[in-house]
C-alpha cells in the first residue's frame, strides 16, 4: 500500500516539477524527443515504480531525462527481464512495445530506444518496426555502450595495475553485443582472454574470429584476474562459488558488470565483497545531463544524478546530433549494428554533450579502492 502511494506520489511530482515541459508546453513544442522504452528487471522494480497499480494498458511512464535541451522520456513496459526470456512473455512484450511507440510517437518523439532486454525484442535489425514506423529512428543503443564499456575496462585495469602481460581476463556473453565488442577491443590490446557462454556454436565462432580460449563450464576456466560480464544469463551468473574457484589464490578477483540486470547481483556480492571489486560499467556522465526531481529519480534506477545508462545517453545524443546540430548523416546509420564506423560518431557525438564515463561505482556507491591486495586466505 506504501509504495503504492509513493509511486503515485512521484510521478504526480514528475508533472508538477518538470518547469522544462511546461516551458515545451506553453512554447507550443512537442513533450518528448526520445522515448526509452524498457523492461522491468523483476517484480520489485515494478512494485518500485508502480506499487500495485501496475499499468493496465502494460506501459506508463517512468523517469524524465534532459540532455542540453533534449526531452526524454522513460516509458517502462510491464515485462520483467525473466519473462523476456519466454515466449510467451516476448509475444506479449512486442505488442506492449508497439504499443508504446504509438504512444511516443503521437507526444512527437522521433527517437525510439529500444532499451534493457528488448534490444533484441524484434530480431537483429529491428525490420518490423522500421517498416511500420518509417518516420521514426531506431536504436538499440549499443555503440554508446559499448564506447563507454571499452573505457570503464581500460580504466580499472590501469587502476589495478593489470596490464597485458599479468592478466588473465574472463568475458561472460563474450559472444553477445557488449561481449564481442569488449573482446575484440581486448584482443587488440594482446589480452589473454577467455569467452565463455553456453552456447558452444557461438563460442566456436567467436575463437575462429578471435585468439581467445573459450569454456562452456565454470571448471573449464581456470584462475583468472578479471571478470567482465556482458550478460545476465542464469548460466553464466557469478556466485560466491565461482567467485572463489576463478580468482587467483590470495587476490582479489577484479569484475566489471555491465549486465542489467546486475551479473553479479548485490546479495552475492555482499557475501564475497572481501574476495572482489566490483564496478558498475557502460554508464555515462555529463554536466549537460539532468533528471526531473534530480536524485530522487536517478536513484530510482540505480544511478547518481547526471548519470544514465550508456544506451540512454545514444538515444538522447542521436536526437541532439541529429535535430539540433543539424548532421542528418546519423540518419542513414543503421543503429541496430553495433560495429567501428557507429561507435566513431557516436564517440563524436558523445563529446559535443560532454558525455563520459562516470566516477566509479559498484551499485550508485564509490568504489574506494582497484588494488588488488594480497588476502590471508
């Protein structure tokens, strides 16, 4: 019943508090520039958002973001992650995601974010809603991240003191988006890298591509001096176990997580945090950047103030390249791809917002210490 009230409460606020739409409204502009529309991770982050009175239509909104000027909107669909791994629960998502479109569209959104797990919710090339929506742009929003992932890497690497000739890294989904993006910026830099997933085609694959060794088994790693995980998959979810087996007798086991849901979820991390540093990854920062009621939103997503997700952050850039600088180039890019030629403009695009990755944190706390000091067992 509480959190029932204070959803209701805070997004009544979001309305009253947003001088910045009320100034769109009475200049005659559009509400929105560019809908984020995104699963739920689990049923507490609904009950986080919407307490009991979950959206009967299956989306509502969520967080309002500006980047210099840019209006975007959060618009949550009530589809957990977990669900988006069913059938059934993709069959339901794609029409609540089409839905919500409707929805932006007609408040003049020209940006569409395709965010969390439904990246992939309408196949590779998101061709369905390219041809439905031919006046929109989509993007999933993964050559923002995976810039900002390949930077977080580099830099708690340096911290660490690790470089390519005394490390031995791990990358869980190496042959997802994220993962194949951070492994091959790896093996350029002469890593020894693992991949590992569950998938044995896609492994095969990727050592044909890549010089990696690659594990279907937690077993068949070894020690290892750092974790990156890409994916939240129940196969490949670190625990206290896996966590002990992996790292390398009397260190700490470096982990950059960039899954969201978090890989390395705060319970386990609570019980092994003397055997890990952990640090939250593909995040990115601006001073440009801003949440209606500040904080108090930001928090509600698991992020400090002026900090969004790596993907939010592409979509509102896009917008603001595309509509404000006027470099109607973007438009041509297909941004469901994520590969050198994308990730060089929006690198680009990134700097004219003063977007950068953020000061480190594991879970919206700063990470005090990359030093991976002996331990006494």
């Amino acid at each position: 019943m509480l959190a029932t009230y204070l959803a209701g409460l805070w997004r009544i606020a979001l309305v009253m508090f947003d001088y910045r739409g009320w100034y769109r409204w009475l200049s005659g502009q559009p509400p929105i520039d560019v809908a984020i529309i995104t699963n739920i991770r689990d049923e507490a982050e609904g009950q986080v958002f919407w307490g009991d009175n979950w959206p009967t239509s299956g989306h509502s909104n969520g967080a309002r973001i500006y980047l210099n000027g840019v209006a975007g909107q959060v618009r949550g669909i009530a589809v957990t992650a977990e669900e988006l791994m069913t059938k059934e629960g993709r069959q339901r998502a794609k029409s609540i995601f089409i839905d919500a479109v409707i929805w932006a569209q007609k408040r003049g959104a020209k940006v569409i974010l395709l965010a969390a797990s439904t990246k992939r919710l309408f196949g590779r090339d998101g061709h369905e809603l390219k041809q439905r929506f031919p006046d929109l742009l989509f993007t999933i929003g993964d050559n923002g991240t995976a810039t900002l992932l390949c930077q977080d890497v580099d830099n708690a690497l340096a911290k660490s003191g690790l470089n390519n000739s005394n490390a031995r890294v791990l990358v869980l989904g190496c042959y997802g988006i994220l993962g194949e993006a951070v492994t091959a910026h790896l093996t350029q830099r002469q890593f020894d890298v693992v991949g590992f997933g569950a998938n044995k085609k896609a492994l095969a694959d990727m050592a044909a591509h890549y010089p990696i060794a690659i594990a279907d088994t937690m077993d068949a790693v070894g020690r290892v001096d750092v974790v990156i995980a890409c994916t939240h998959n129940a196969d490949t979810r670190l625990t206290r176990a896996s966590i002990n087996a992996l790292r390398q007798h009397n260190r700490k086991l470096l982990v950059v997580d960039v899954a969201e849901p978090a890989n390395l979820d705060e319970a386990t991390y609570q019980q092994c945090q003397t055997w890990v540093i952990r640090q939250d990854a593909g995040n990115a920062h601006s001073p440009l950047l801003s949440y209606v009621l500040g904080g108090i939103s930001s928090r509600m997503l698991n992020l400090s103030p002026q900090v969004v997700f790596g993907c939010f952050a592409e979509a509102l850039t896009l917008y603001h390249s595309i509509y404000r600088e006027h470099n109607h180039v973007l438009l041509n890019q297909d941004w469901f791809q994520v590969n050198p030629a994308n990730r060089a403009f929006i690198d680009n695009a990134f700097a004219s917002v003063a977007i950068q990755c953020p000061d480190r944190c594991c879970f919206n706390k700063p990470v005090a210490a990359f030093t991976l000091e002996t331990l006494s067992g």
